[in-house]
C-alpha cells in the first residue's frame, strides 16, 4: 500500500498549566477540538522531549530534530537556516549571519535592534550599497550576499572565508553600544575583519542615504546598522543522509517562514510556502490545509508548520493561544482529516505563555495509522498524551515510529 | 537465598490491534491466560525494545539483547548461530553460512529454495560427497564442514579463510538465475573462489546422484543446490564476558530450533532441546515445562524459548496465535508458576499476524518476585504493561532488572 503521511507541527504548542485563566489547565488542554480529539482517540500518544530532557530547543534544533536528524549532529548555527529559507544557493563552506536592521545613534547606541520593524526603503539601501559591498569583495577576496527577508530581518552570507568563529555583536539588548566583531579563534580573524569593514562601511553608507531622510519625514527612525548573529557554516547534509536517501519517503515541507523552509531544504525536503501564509495569527489555515492536501498526491510525507501557536506565547497570550488551537481545528484539520492514512501531531517544543519563553517540558504526540495498537487518551494535550503507549521519547524517535506504521521500519539481525 | 528464575520467551508475542478478530485487541490482549495473569498480578510491568525504539529486530539481535548482550556490540551475522546450535564446534575466525539445500534448473534457475521442505536423500548426498570436499580442502588449504539441520536446512563452516564479506546468493527469491559468489572487499576474493568451487562442484555431483533419480520416482523436485546467506565470521565472547563471568548466575537455555540455542552456546550458557520440543505448534509445552522444572535444581536461572506465536504471526493467523497463547497458559505456565522464585516473560520481538512479519512495536514484559513493587497491571498484555512501572525500556536492561530483585545488580559508587 502507498500510505499518505501527513506530519502537522504545531509550533510552541506544549505550554504551562494556567490557573488565572484555565483552572491550571494549558491553552491545549483547554481548548475545544473535537476534530483533532476524535482522530486522537485511535492514535498512539506520548510525549516528546524534543532535543532531550531537561533541554529547550530552539526552532532550529527542535524542527531538525522533528524531521529525524539529531541536533547534536547536524546543528551548525542559525544563520543557514534563514539563508536557505530565503532562497540562496549555499556552497560548501560558505558562512551565514542573520541580519537586524537597526537604529544606531551618531555615538553608536542601539536605538531600535529591528528599526521599528518597518522595513520602509531597506531594499533601496541595498541596492545601492552594492557598489561598497563590490569593493569589500575585492579587497578580501570574498563575495558577499545581503538579502532582506520579512519586515527588519536579513541573511548575510559570505563565501570565501575559513572560520564562522566570531563574537555576535546582537546582544538582543538595546541602549548600548554596537561592539565591534571579535574572532573566537586565530583562523577567524579575517571573517572579524571583512564583517567590520562591511558593517563599517554600510553605518556610514545607510546613514547619510537619502531614504532615511524619508523615513524620518513618515516619522521613522533610520535603517543604518546591520546587527548580525546566528554565524553558522554551510556544511551540507551527505547525500546518503538526505531525507530521501535516509527514510526512503518522498517528503515536502510546508510553511510560511524562511527559517522553517530553511531547516526542511537543508535536510533535503521540497518546500511550498502557499499563498496566505504569513506565519502570524491572520494566517490562512484553510490555503494550508488545501496545500498539504494537494501536495499528497506527488509527496508521500507531507509536513505542515503553524506558526502562531509560539508567537501567541511568546506574547504572553494564552487565551488567544487557546483560540487559535480551536481556530486550527477547525480551518484546518476538519479539512484534513480524512485526506491522509498516516496523521502526526506534535510540536517543535512548548513554549510557556505565562513566561514568555521557550521551555523544556515535552511537547504531546499522537499518531493516528490504520493498524495500530491505540491507547486509551481520548485528548490530545500534555497531560492525557502522557498516558499514552508510546510514552516519553526524543524529537528523532518519531520518524522511525512513522515507518514502523508503515512497514518500512530499520531491520538489524535477521 | 538461592533464587531460582524462569525466563520465559515467548517469540513473536507482540502483535498489531486486529479490528476484525478481536475488537481491536491484540491476540495476548484477547487471550484468556489465568495462569499467567494472577502472577502478572504481583509483578512488575514494562514494555520493551528489544533492540532500540524504531527498530525491528530479527530473532538473533532480539534474544543477544533478552540476554544481556548489546547486539550492536555482539552481532556478527547469524550463520555462527546456526553452526553453534548444530552442534559444530566452531574456531575464532571461522566463517558460517546458512545454507538451503534447493533445486536449481539445467539452466541455473532457482525452482524451489527449499526443494519442496523435503530432506529426503540430504545426509546421503552429504556423505557421498566428502571426497570432493577433500579435494576442495586441500587445493585451498582450508577446512570444511557440512551439517543438515532441521528439513531443507544446514550450515556451512570454512575455516583457514580472512574475510566473510561475500554478498549472498540467496535472494530469498524463486525463478531467477542462481548467481555466483562475489567478494565484497579485497580480502573475501579466496573465501568467494573456495565458495564458488564448491557449489559448482555441489551442483554437478548433486544432479547427477542417484538418490535424485529415487526422489523423482516419489515425485519429489531434486536436491541439488546449497543456497548460502547469513554470512559470519565466529569471533567468541570474551571469556570475562561470558554468561556466568558477567553475571554471575548459571545458566540454562531450552529451545527447540538450534539458532535460539546457537545464541545462548554464544554467550556461554548451557543448553537443552528436551524431547518432543519442535518448534511448531505442536511442540510439547508439557515436556517443556518439565524440562524447564528439572533444570531448575542445576541451574540459577532457566531460560525457556516458545517459538510457535511467531510462526503463527508469520504465517498471518491472529486466531491460532491466541489459541497458542492459552495452550502455553494452561500447558506451562500452570506447571511452572510455582516452581521458581523469579518469573520473567516477555518476547524477543513483536510479530505482526495482520502483516505477517517482525515489527519494532514494543513487547510486554513482567517481572514476578517476592519483593518487589508490584503495579496496578492485571494482565499480561501490550496495553496493560505499558502502565506498568518499569515504563520502557530496552532489551539488554531486563537482565539487570532481574539481578536487582535478587540483590546481585551491579553497584557504582559507594
């Protein structure tokens, strides 16, 4: 039989228990979702650490852990993620940033570490930054890609250099001085200074470029700094290791931010961003939904990322939290439902809407297969799916459950 | 205290939920097994990976790990099995096969891998055929040995050869061209010529023997072919981690077919194919029961091996396998449940009977002691013991969990 797998990724989606709000329940476990909640009750659940006990992930590692490659070996830094995600055509060695565009002060104060997220005439700085950017390449003998992606945000990625190894000079706070770029290692010292030449450079081209003028009539405050971290080293997955040569699926992720199409394509994953996506609670459900549909018939596993679920943490909103679980439920898996033979739920990690913040607790799973042996939680959430048959597992395990579902599972011994 | 411990194996136990038969239930689920279920009353619970999460296992890797053995340190093919439970007393560095003594076509077409399961003829063939044997021997300086096993079954043993790295000829498929022995490094050039020789050799003798003429007057396809796989190459257990060495218990192994007895030969322990033990369904569980009884007074612990709920799985009937599983209650386990002081059952691997094949789904495990922290389980079965208190855990963890609930497990620190 070709089963058709459909992987939903909920993002953040395991959270605290709330007492103000829910009795002490977790946004999931309040919310209604009889559609996710049916299919549950013929799945096998559990929880997922998805990196490993006692240890939050990050989106990066969480997601590479989902997709079945161990974080402590495939993890190289953030910035490639974001560059892939943005469509550049990484080489070998080649080094990654992500990029704030920034506010910085005459003295060198950070005003705004994401210019007021308004990224009104960014594009036109670059553009003709390029010369300057022409001349860094010569002198050092490097190229150098700048590419703005959604609202503040950028991949700086150079080619040409030895070591990725330098001093982040975002320190996500603001009203202090920028610091110059500082290698952590002898072989890092020409990155340190091809970034400080180039970051140089572009404080003064940027500043006195005629955009910030405009933008200080709309009553903005200047792009002039390019804030990078996450530096990483583009060091491609071996080919035999590639999500097709390794699980022998076909598989394409679908989500709305580069990050996420970034960690897929660095596996070897096709990616599809559908229209309407935009990773924020306004997304439309229904074009995903209608996307992993459609993608089913040339995909035998089809991944599908949902963003909000976070940034509602993050915020600190656990009843909106709960609202746009009942809203997924609705606009999208009552579509789906029906349309796969294989059905996981998990997510990439929780994320704590009292705090804010990332955290370790394990994240539910359910996996919903014709032939299973199915356990007796009827809810998917944190404190029903611990009940399940699968038990406690880590991020990797899940892909090697899948095709055991499957028939396709590894064989050691005979 | 001088514990006596039953280890009871049941191959294949584990099972996939059948909608059709059982509500949903798995065989073990559906079993009616009194006997084993007032002793799973008083025990400790589990579920069990044999190998790892994910991962299938075939019988050989699943029983090193049910004793003690990691096989991804200890396996090295299953052909040392075979020749071990047969008997042959094997040298470090010689190199095993499993052989299928089958019928080839004029042409060099498979026509039946296992020549009808009948070994009628086999022996004599054998016999007749050590003088070509000797031949091969002495133009490549090496030794050989022959030995039929169970109906089409045997082994072959090379010895004075490096390498086992030949790719096998047994493609487990019939009505293609039987293909020659091919080295798959440098070193394995000798061991596929010494190989190629003799089955040629095999073939021309074999066809030509007269006992094929009387096989055909019964209507019976010729025997002229020895199929070879499972290559390996026999590198004992150190002696200091030997059965006894390692675990300081003595130990007994009672099985039916001689790969489970080649296995537990391996890793030291004694062994005992009692009368009347085939195998199959029609194995005498009694005779098992009375041997496992008798050994006890000799031995620490007695490893006891049931293979039918495998066969049964394989050949994809879930009835008869239930049926089997209530015979091994009142046959058996009646007979034993209060004969030893430590009572352990579990399986070396989940067998599908809907699919027919090994699965790396979990297998149910309970530990019966005196002392101990019996669990609210009630029956021994996939979604009962999976809230037992032992959680999940691997193969190669139940024989320390056995030794801590004799006061024998290993100590670290002070």
């Amino acid at each position: 039989m070709n089963y058709k797998i459909l992987f939903l990724i909920l993002d953040g989606i395991g959270d605290h228990g709330n007492r103000e709000l829910f009795y002490g329940k977790t946004p999931l476990e309040a919310a209604k979702k009889p559609n996710i909640d049916k299919l549950c009750r013929n799945s096998e659940c559990g929880l997922v650490y998805p990196v490993d006990i006692g240890v939050v992930p990050g989106s990066d590692t969480g997601h590479l852990a989902l997709l079945g490659y161990d974080p402590y070996k495939y993890y190289r830094g953030r910035g490639i993620f974001e560059a892939l995600g943005l469509g550049i055509n990484l080489e070998p060695g080649d080094i990654a940033f992500r990029v704030n565009f920034a506010t910085v002060s005459e003295d060198g104060t950070i005003l705004d570490r994401r210019a007021q997220r308004n990224d009104f005439g960014i594009e036109n700085i670059l553009s003709d930054f390029k010369g300057i950017v022409e001349n860094v390449e010569e002198e050092y003998n490097v190229e150098i890609i700048i590419k703005k992606g959604v609202e503040h945000r950028g991949v700086l990625v150079i080619r040409g250099l030895d070591s990725e190894k330098v001093k982040e000079i975002d320190k996500h706070k603001e009203n202090e001085k920028v610091s110059k770029v500082e290698p952590l290692e002898e072989g890092a010292k020409k990155t340190a200074e091809v970034l400080n030449t180039l970051l140089e450079n572009f404080y003064k081209f940027a500043n006195n470029h005629e955009i910030n003028k405009e933008r200080k009539n709309l009553g903005l405050l200047p792009v002039n700094y390019m804030l990078i971290r996450g530096s990483s080293k583009f060091i491609p997955v071996p080919e035999k290791e590639l999500f097709y040569e390794k699980y022998n699926l076909k598989g394409i992720f679908i989500a709305g931010a580069p990050m996420y199409l970034g960690v897929a394509k660095y596996v070897g994953l096709d990616t599809y961003k559908p229209p309407g996506a935009t990773g924020t609670v306004n997304t439309s459900l229904i074009s995903k939904a209608e996307a992993a549909i459609k993608k089913r018939d040339e995909y035998d596993i089809v991944f599908t990322h949902i963003k909000a679920t976070d940034s509602l943490s993050h915020d600190r909103k656990p009843k909106e939290k709960k609202n746009f679980i009942e809203r997924v439920d609705e606009d999208f898996f009552s579509r789906v439902k029906e349309e796969f033979d294989i059905i996981v739920v998990t997510g990439d990690h929780s994320t704590s809407s009292i705090w804010g913040m990332h955290i370790p607790d394990p994240v539910p799973l359910m996996i919903y297969s014709p032939i299973n042996r199915k356990d007796s939680v009827k809810n998917f959430a944190e404190r029903k799916c611990h009940k399940g048959i699968l038990g406690h597992i880590k991020g990797t395990s899940i892909i090697k459950i899948i095709l055991s579902k499957i028939g396709k599972a590894e064989w050691f011994g005979t």
